[in-house]
C-alpha cells in the first residue's frame, strides 16, 4: 500500500469516526461524485500571462510550476466510495525542517486543521482543509483571506489565476514559492449555498474561530517578515477597517513581526493599469529590503516608464 493511499485513508477514517462521534449514521455520497473520482486527472496549463514581461528577473526561468504541488495518485480510484469530503488534500504534503522538533509540531498542527469541524457549514461543504505549503523555515510569509474553487479542490492555497499570478510575483523577487510559506486566515472555502460558483469574503466569527491555526503557523515558522494580501487578510490579522487603499505600503506589526499590507493578485487582474502593478512591487521591494535581500536596478525599475 503506497503512503499516498494510506495517508488518504486514514485521514478519510478519520473524518468518518469523527462524524460517528457526532451521531451521524449515513452519508451520502452523489453519483456524479463517484464518477468523477473514476477519471484520471488532467494536468492543465497555466492561463496567467499577465505580468510575465514585467514580473521576470534575469535568473527566474520563464515557465512557472508551482512549488510543492503534486497531481492527485491514481490509487485513490479504488476507494472511490470514500466520503468526498474527507479533510485532506488531494496530494501528499511532507513537512521538513532543519527543528525535527519544529517539523513535529507543524505536522501535529496540521493533523489538528485537517480534522477541524469548528464551523460545521464549513465543514460539510468543504472538499480540502487547505492548510498552507511551503517552507516552515521560510523568512517571509504570505497570507490571504480564504480558499477558492481552485484551492479547495487541490487543497493548496493560490493556485488558481490570482495563485498563479502572486507565483510570478515571488519569482520576480528572486525567490520561489519552496522559499516562502504561503497560507490564509481561513483553512475552508467559505461556502456558497444556492450558488454553483463564485466566492465570498468569510465571515468575521469564522476568522475569530480559524485564526488560532494561523497564528500557531505563525509562531512556529517565525518569519521575518509578513505579506498580507487584500482587505479581508489585513482586517483578519490587524483588525483595521481602514481600507487597503490607505493601508498598504505602510509597515504594520502583527504578533512582533513586520507585516506589510497589499493588494490581492485578484485585483490586479480586474486592474491591469501599470500604476496598480506599480504599487504591488513597490511594496514587495521594500520587503526585499526589510529581509537584505539583493535587489538589482532592473527590479527596481519594473513598471516604470521608459
């Protein structure tokens, strides 16, 4: 039995034990749902471009992979009656850092998340807890708000448009998204009840309720620096309803660590003006800044003028 599978299945047991534990009895499992966990993935290509002339540094190669992300295993079409809401991702996450001890405890966090059914409408239109990825020994962190369609499904944060989107802009700095810890202040796509698509900013009670994994990840990374990506994030972690607008660029403290706040990749690709662009890298320079990171006269003259 291959670790994938193993993983799948005890965090599939796990999930049903614990809707035992409630007085659950029967769970229904759709036959559109068992349909599609038959079919073999399809790798799709990136449809992002934009930016790509702009957000490239000399040493950044110009195809973009997304760091840490794994297409789902083939073995997991034989348990295809498995409840289709187990609270895992679609693909195996090895958490390593130079701290056995650190890795330990992210690992044991982590279980925690997987499990959570805190906010219950969550927790039943879910498809991934999407924890976080990358480095726990990372000197910078990104935070967003919450997981969309895209995340949900793959159980890794910003890998939709705007994930592929904040991909280059990370590249662009010189770093890669193995470099950074990337995650949200919520663990669960907020659900959208009577809608087939689209997204909502999640509630305030549910980040009161999940913020306490952030913050967990938080102290245990220990980043030098923080990134927080739109309104709900900085609202999220700050408390501050000025607006992003007004916000971002500005230095602001979060549990003792620098966080600097700006604008989501998603609204930038509604706004594709360059002044817009423009301000997002000025804020990423001066986190290059703030880690003494090298920063090279063609970054800092990305989006200006000729």
């Amino acid at each position: 039995m291959s670790d994938g599978y193993q993983q799948l299945l005890d965090a599939t047991i796990q999930h049903l034990e614990g809707l035992k534990s409630r007085g659950v009895r029967h769970v229904a499992v759709a036959p559109e749902t068992l349909r599609s966990l038959a079919l073999p993935p399809v790798a799709g290509k990136s449809q992002i471009s934009d930016f790509k002339p702009h957000f490239q540094s000399p040493n950044v190669p110009p195809k973009i992979e997304p760091a840490l992300s794994m297409p789902p295993k083939k073995s997991a079409a034989p348990i295809s009656t498995a409840l289709p809401k187990a609270t895992t991702p679609n693909h195996k996450i090895e958490i390593v850092s130079s701290s056995p001890e650190k890795a330990a405890a992210f690992t044991a966090l982590r279980e925690r998340a997987l499990a959570c059914v805190k906010c219950p409408h969550l927790a039943a239109s879910r498809k991934s807890v999407v924890f976080g990825v990358g480095n726990i020994d990372a000197q910078l962190m990104f935070v967003g708000e919450a997981p969309g369609a895209d995340e949900d499904e793959q159980g890794e944060p910003f890998v939709g448009r705007a994930g592929q989107l904040l991909t280059k802009i990370i590249q662009a700095t010189g770093l890669s998204r193995a470099d950074v810890y990337i995650a949200n202040i919520l663990k669960c796509r907020p659900d959208t009840p009577g809608q087939s698509a689209g997204n909502r900013p999640p509630t305030p009670d549910e980040r009161a309720t999940c913020i306490p994994y952030l913050q967990e990840q938080i102290d245990l990374i220990q980043p030098q620096a923080i990134v927080a990506l739109g309104a709900t994030a900085v609202e999220g972690l700050l408390g501050k309803t000025l607006g992003i607008t007004k916000l971002r660029g500005q230095w602001q403290t979060y549990r003792g660590t620098p966080l600097m706040p700006t604008y989501h990749p998603a609204y930038l690709l509604r706004n594709q003006a360059m002044s817009e662009k423009r301000k997002v890298w000025e804020d990423l320079l001066k986190v290059m800044e703030k880690l003494a990171m090298p920063i090279s006269e063609k970054q800092r003259n990305f989006f200006l003028k000729a």
